[in-house]
C-alpha cells in the first residue's frame, strides 16, 4: 500500500481527478474519504482536504455530510468555453503587445503541433489531449498572468473529464491540429486580429463539437452506458 508524505493532499487530488476523469467515479457517484484513505495509506484528514479542494473547483459538490461529483451538462461546457472566449484573445492580445514572440516561444509551438500530428496519425488519445492542453497552456505561461493561469487551471479541473467524450468524434482531433496552426502563423506574422480571429473560430468550432455530441441522444447514451459498465 503507497506511503504519502507531506504532500499528501496533492498527491489524493491527483487520485480523485483520475479516478473521475476515467469514470471510475461518475458524475452523482458518492466520494468516499474513508475508501480514497484505505486506498492511499493515509488518514482520512488529507483526502477530505483534497476532497474541499475539488468543491472550491466545481469538481464536487458537498449535499450535507456527503461529497458527490458534480453532474456536468452542455450548458456547463458553454459557460466555460465562453469564459475561455474571454481569457484567452486576451492572453494573446497581451503575448502581441508585450512583444512575446521569441524564436523559442514559436518554436515550441511548433514541436507541440508535430508531436500533436504524429499522436492524432496513430490515435493515442491520452497523448492528444495532453498536446492540446499544453499548447493552451503555453499561451497561458507567455502572457504571465497569473490570475488567468488560476482561471485556467480551474477550468482544466472541471472539464478533463469531458475530453473522451471527443472521441466520439474522431475528426475533430485533425480539425483542431489545422486550427492550432492557424493561430501559429498568425503569431508568427503577429496579426492581432488575425490571431484573435483564429483562436474565436477554435473555439467556436470546439462549442460546435461538444454541441453535436450532447445533441446526438443515441451516442451520447451509448458511451455514458460503456462508462457505467467500467
């Protein structure tokens, strides 16, 4: 059974977030501390820590005495694509007027969006959507705000679980290489309207997706079902 040291909360946030993130928790499941802490070797007082932790980021919600997984619906997802509608043309906004273009910044980009390709031509999903997180993320780190890096990290938490359900729609993985790109030479040509324009045009076609997923009653029932029976 795995010993935690000092950074035990950390370390049962990570196992929650996994375990929800694969469904091995569904959303309305009870989370139980007693269960998480058996499971890790700990006391129950770090994992109901991490559990609060995940209620302060939407991930969980507290009913009385219990901790439940938060249900997330469509309109959860369009608020959060709305809010990253917001952040990040700032952040990029801020990337161009603070002249934060450098050869490294783009060239990272660019490994990030070979690796990305090379992922998506042999269908490692994991790797794909960690490639779409760090080309975000990268973004993020270049403006150095550091309240939107919070709001982004946020919002991470509360919709890594909905990443699989894109597999549903396996074009979209190439769609969002293409649109990437799109932002990548517009960064390079350091257009701002441009590059706004791009980053609105990806994530309006990402609302479009998850859209078309929830809207489809018959894959959507589908893939919850798989889920349930893990």
């Amino acid at each position: 059974m795995p010993r935690i040291g000092r950074d035990s909360v950390a370390t049962a946030t990570e196992i929650l977030l996994n375990k929800i993130e694969n469904y091995e928790i569904k959303s309305g499941d009870v989370v139980s501390d007693a269960e998480i802490a058996k499971e890790l070797g700990v006391s129950r007082t770090p994992v109901r820590e991490a559990m609060m932790l995940l209620v302060d980021n939407g991930v969980l919600e507290r009913k009385r005495s219990k901790f439940i997984v938060s249900p997330i619906h469509l309109d959860d997802i369009i608020e959060i694509i709305e809010v990253r509608e917001a952040i990040e043309v700032k952040v990029l906004e801020i990337i161009l007027n603070k002249d934060r273009v450098s050869l490294e910044f783009l060239e990272n980009i660019s490994e990030l969006q070979k690796k990305l390709r090379e992922n998506i031509m042999v269908g490692n999903l994991e790797n794909i959507f960690q490639c779409d997180h760090e080309f975000h993320q990268i973004l993020f780190e270049a403006a150095g705000n550091k309240r939107f890096l919070d709001i982004n990290h946020r919002i991470n938490l509360q919709t890594q679980r909905t990443r699989w359900l894109t597999q549903l729609t396996p074009e979209r993985f190439m769609e969002t290489y293409n649109e990437h790109e799109q932002i990548l030479a517009a960064l390079k040509k350091k257009e701002i309207a441009q590059v706004k324009d791009a980053m609105l045009l990806h994530l309006k076609k990402t609302k479009e997706n998850y859209t078309s997923i929830f809207s489809n009653e018959k894959i959507f029932n589908m893939v919850t079902s798989l889920y349930n029976e893990m």
